[in-house]
C-alpha cells in the first residue's frame, strides 16, 4: 500500500512507500472501480452478472431526469 499526501502547492499527491493506517487497497479490477466510468447497461438486475464498468440496470428517461435532480441538490 502507498502513503498519499496532497500537496496544494502542485495540486497532486505525493506518494511514499510507507504503509499508513487508515488507507484503502484501491483495486480497479473489482466492479464499478475502474477510470472507464459508471454505466447503466441492458435489463440484468444481478449485479453480481454485470460486466465490468456496468453498475446497474438500465434506466428509463424518468429514472434519468430524478437522478439528474437528486444530484443538483448535492
């Protein structure tokens, strides 16, 4: 595991090979931690059957439009 410190000087972290406490093991191959981004693809409701990348089923237009007004609320 890698320390990691935010430098606000150069706006990145620095890292370190020192293990500190409290850091999470940041696996990308596991579901929905990958950099390709959140999808919401086809009709399966098993997550545990979803391709990578894929986080849920598909959303309807009504689906959409609530989350996108959940999310302006944040």
């Amino acid at each position: 595991m890698v320390a990691r410190e935010f430098d606000p000087i150069n706006a990145k972290t620095q890292t370190s090979d020192a293990r500190a406490d409290g850091l999470t093991n940041f696996n990308v191959s596991l579901l929905g931690n990958s950099n390709r981004g959140h999808s919401f693809e086809g009709k399966e409701t098993d997550l545990s059957k979803l391709p990578p990348g894929v986080i849920g089923p598909e959303l309807t237009d009504a689906e959409r439009r609530a989350l996108v007004e959940y999310l302006k609320t944040l």
